[in-house]
C-alpha cells in the first residue's frame, strides 16, 4: 500500500476510499497523466491575482484576435457536438504540414497524445529513453506500464545526446526528445534526430515533442513522417499560438503507430471552441512570426540584463531558460514569491536551477526587479522540505485530486 504524502492533508472519508481501492483501479491510478501546471504548481497555493505567474511556460498573449472571434462566434452553437470542426482543422492541418489526413490525431492537449504513446510503446521489456533534465509528463507514465525509464544527461551544449541515448537502452521502445527541450530551451539537430531514428533498435519508436518549435529556428522532423519512419512528432496549440487553457494538440505519425496509440485513449468529441480557435490561429500568417519575434525580443532583453549584472543562464531559443540560483533554487523560489513573482520549477540534476517562463515585458521587468533584491540578499526565504520535480513524477492524484506517493 502506498504511503500517504505528509504534505497534502486527506480527509476522513476519502482516506477510506482510497484504502478500498480496487487493484485495478491501484494501477489505473499509476497512469493518471501528470501535466505541465501540475508540474510547476504543485506547491503554489493561494496566488496573489497581481502576481506574476511565469512558472508554467504559459503564453501571456493569450489566443489571436481570430481565435477570440472564433470563440465568442461558435459560443451559441455549444450545444452541439459538431464534429465536422475537427475534421476541417486535420485538413487545415494536412494541407499546412503535408502530411495525410490519417496520420493527424488531434485532442485536448499533446499531454494526452504523449500518454498515449508512453502506454502503446513501452512495457517490462520496452523502456523510455529520454533526457534529462526533461519534460517529465512520459517518465511519470513509463513505471505505470511496468517500462523502465532511462533518463540520459543532455551534451555540453544542452542537446540530446542521441549516441548515448542508444548506447544506454539496447531494450527501448520509446525514445521521448523535446526539441526545443523543456527545460532548457536548447535544441538537438534534425541530423542528430535522423541519426537516432536510423540507428534505433528495431521496433522502436521516436517521439518528438515539438511544442516550442515556433519560438526557435529548430527544423521539424515532420519529414520523418512523410518518409514513413518510425516516428511520432507531437505539436500543441498552448504555447505559441497561447490556448493553454482552450486545450488543442495534435500528433502526426504512420496511421499504424497512430492506431496503437488510439488503443489507449483519443476520438471523444473535441470542445468546439477550441477547434474553431486553432483553425483561425493556422489562418493568421503573422501568428506565429509575430510571437516568435516578440518572445525573442523579450528574451534577448532578460538575457542582455542578466549579462550585464553577471548572473548565469543557460541560453535558450525557447519561452523558457534555466537560470542559475547560485545556491539552493527553492530558496529563491521562495524569495521570488515573497515579492509575488511566480518562478521555478526544480530538476533534481540541475538543483541550482530554476525554469523561467519568458512573459510579457513588463512582467519581466517585474521578474528582473525581484531578482535583484534576491540575489543581494534584500529579500530571503529558508529553504523546507518540499516535494521536487522528481519526487511529483512518482506521485499520482485518486479520484479526489488527492495527491499519494505510488
Ligand atoms: C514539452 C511539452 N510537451 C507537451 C506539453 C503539453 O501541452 P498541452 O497538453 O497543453 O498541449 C507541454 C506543456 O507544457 C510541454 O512542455
């Protein structure tokens, strides 16, 4: 029986649901899907409405114009399923990218999309590859289909370390890379990519996360997929295009790896509202060189500060970066919320590092503000225990949103 968290309190009568918990529904709980706000909020309580919440890679633009037209336009009709909307977006999305109408999957999220695959390709015998530090949503999931997860360090300049990927895991099923990483918001090659497919052990399968690919000039490896290689590129609607909160990702891959995936979930009903928003952000041409150039913009100037006042960080082509706390990071998470900016998270092998989502302007010169008092000691916290980003991976919610340790 897993051993309760002593940091989330359980009331009386869910305690005893959770203890009558069936062994299905024990293992059912082992693959509930651990997602980027759980991620980066799951100590934060209480947030100030004023504050500045740059800790979960969120998209302060929110959607396009078009997008809240779209929304406010199809609001009437939300009685209906209309599921038409779905398949006019898979075609917008087939004639955008090349790639056939069959092999677009697309849901409420690429969360969901990357649990799938975790669940289609790994098992006792099958494990999942992946970076480290990186995005944790499929190493939470791996354990839960018995897969062994194998976290290989990133190179010197923070790429995915493909010859060691494949040197590491003769047995893998899935190799996860996220391209920009999360977190680091450094990229790996498309030849390091292609280097990695073509040398992979047979049966496997390469996912790559392009989530944060429109903030950067990495190239797609959507190619792979039109070449019929053994890989799945995941995209999303909550970064760039700033629907986070309207739920829309899509996956591209071989109709055969999509249907595997399909075994473990997908074909609900899409919200409305969120296909109708993604159709028209895909139709606005400036969308995404607009937002590209005003994160690149807001970045180069945190990063043009952080130069001239001698802190460390590590370079990103990403709406995020990893910036140096010189000591304990949660410390100075804490320190940052004292003053009501919200950043962080923690990878345990980078324990001196803290994720900065990249805001508006003058949210980062808030950030810049608070940092300063930070690091000259004006402003300090005591670091207590917490549970860190590795420990939340191992942690999953009961039907209660209660969280245990599994
Ligand atoms: C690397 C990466 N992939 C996928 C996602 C999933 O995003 P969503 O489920 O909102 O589409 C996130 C969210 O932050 C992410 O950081």
């Amino acid at each position: 029986m897993p051993a309760l968290d002593k940091d989330f309190t359980v009331p009386s009568a869910s305690r005893r649901s959770f203890l009558s918990l069936s062994a299905a529904a024990s293992a059912a709980l082992a693959l509930r899907v651990v997602t980027e706000p759980m991620l980066a909020r799951a100590r934060v309580k209480n947030v100030p409405v004023d504050a500045v919440r740059i800790d979960a890679n969120e998209n302060p633009l929110g959607p396009c114009a078009a997008a809240r037209e779209a929304v406010a336009a199809i609001a009437p009709q939300g009685g209906r399923y209309l599921d038409n909307l779905t398949d006019d977006l898979v075609k917008q999305i087939s004639a955008m990218e090349g790639v056939k109408t069959d092999c677009i999957a697309v849901q409420a999220g690429s969360t969901e999309l990357l649990h799938h695959a975790v669940c289609a390709f790994t098992s006792p015998q099958r494990s999942y590859v992946t970076a480290d530090p990186g995005f944790e949503a499929g190493m939470s999931i791996a354990p839960g289909m018995g897969a062994r997860v194998v976290k290989v360090p990133l190179t010197k300049s923070y790429a995915h370390d493909v010859k060691a990927m494949l040197a590491a895991a003769p047995d893998a099923g899935l190799f996860y890379v996220c391209n920009p990483n999360n977190p680091t918001g450094t990229l790996t090659s498309h030849a390091d990519i292609e280097y990695l497919v073509e040398n992979k052990p047979k049966g496997s399968v390469v996912m790559v996360d392009e989530a944060y690919i429109h903030f950067s000039d990495a190239t797609s490896v959507v190619d792979l997929v039109k070449a019929d290689k053994d890989v799945i590129v995941l995209r999303t609607f909550s970064k760039t295009f700033g629907m986070a909160g309207l739920r829309c990702g899509f996956a591209m891959a071989r109709q055969e790896l999509l249907e595997k995936m399909y075994a473990y979930g997908g074909g609900n009903f899409m919200p409305i509202t969120a296909m109708v928003a993604a159709s028209a952000s895909l139709k606005d041409a400036q969308l995404v060189p607009e937002r590209k150039r005003i994160n690149a913009q807001v970045r180069g100037e945190v990063f043009a500060w952080l130069d001239r006042n001698g802190y460390s960080y590590i370079p990103s082509q990403s709406n995020c970066f990893m910036l140096d706390t010189k000591g304990p990071a949660k410390a100075a998470i804490d320190a940052m919320a004292k003053q009501k900016v919200y950043i962080g998270r923690i990878w345990p092998v980078m324990p001196t590092y803290s994720r900065i989502t990249v805001g508006t302007a003058a949210e980062m010169e808030q950030f810049q503000a608070a940092w300063q008092k930070v690091m000259t000691g004006a402003v300090t916290a005591s670091v207590g225990a917490i549970p860190n980003a590795g420990e939340l991976g191992k942690r999953k919610r009961n039907l209660d949103g209660i969280v245990i340790r599994a």
